[in-house]
C-alpha cells in the first residue's frame, strides 16, 4: 500500500481521498466472524470484581485467620465467612439476573451457570473452611 499526502492508493483499487474507506477483504477472516463489545456498567464492574476475585481473597484470609487459631473465640470469623460465601452467590446471582451478564461468545448468561458457579464454591469454601478449623484445632487443642 503506497501512502501519499493526499490520497491513498492500494494495489488493485482506484485512489482513495484522504477520509474515504475501502473495505477489503480478508481472505484468512471467516464472514459470520463478529468482534462482541460489552458496554459494562460501574455497578456492574463492581460486582464482577467482586465475586471474581475480592470476595475469593476475602474467604481465602478468613480461612487463615480461622486457620491460625491466633482467636480465642472465632465464631464472628466463622459467621463472617459464611456470610462472605452467601455474598459470593448472591453477588453472582445477581450480575446473572439483573445486570445480564454475557459470556464469552455473547450470550446471555442464565440461572443454570449460577447453579453450576455454586455447586463448585459451596463445597469448596466447606472444605477450605473444614481444613482451617481441623489446622486451628491442632495447632490449638483444648
């Protein structure tokens, strides 16, 4: 492609005045091939902040910190967990149902990936917390 001051020519086509475009064709890019841009919301980016990492952070300190056995009575540490989890769901729930979150592709997200997100996080957030209260036990015992 040869570029001039003021008009631009390829190889095949006639010139081209400076603000016109010529869509040419790409022969590896498949046709149906689309580019999906999300306009995401703050509210939105939030809560997929959220349950993507800071609440997982948040449970991951919380399961040390009941872990540690640094506490002598850690039933707030294990009510705030707990609630930390609830959090996660909801949160997750909520950017699935109300703030209509896509997927990759560009589909509408549904309540069968929530249920399949907390099938994965109520039984591995029992056992992370099972594992900290058995190590805060023997670190600990009574």
């Amino acid at each position: 492609m040869e570029v001039d001051a003021g008009m631009l020519t390829t190889k095949n086509n006639p010139p081209l005045e400076r603000g016109e475009s010529s869509e040419l064709p790409c022969p590896d890019a498949p046709e149906d091939d689309q580019i999906v841009i999300q306009n995401i919301s703050i509210p939105g980016a939030l809560i997929r902040l959220y349950w993507f990492l800071v609440g997982n952070v948040l449970l991951v300190i919380l399961a040390i910190v009941i872990g540690s056995a640094y506490f002598k009575s850690t039933l707030f540490l294990h009510v705030l967990y707990w609630m930390c989890v609830v959090s996660l769901l909801a949160a997750r729930y909520s950017d699935i149902r109300f703030l209509e979150e896509r997927s990759t592709d560009g589909a509408r997200l549904t309540v069968k990936y929530w249920l399949r997100y907390s099938a994965v996080v109520v039984p591995v957030s029992a056992i992370v917390w099972a594992i900290a209260l058995l190590t805060a036990y023997f670190k600990n015992p009574r």
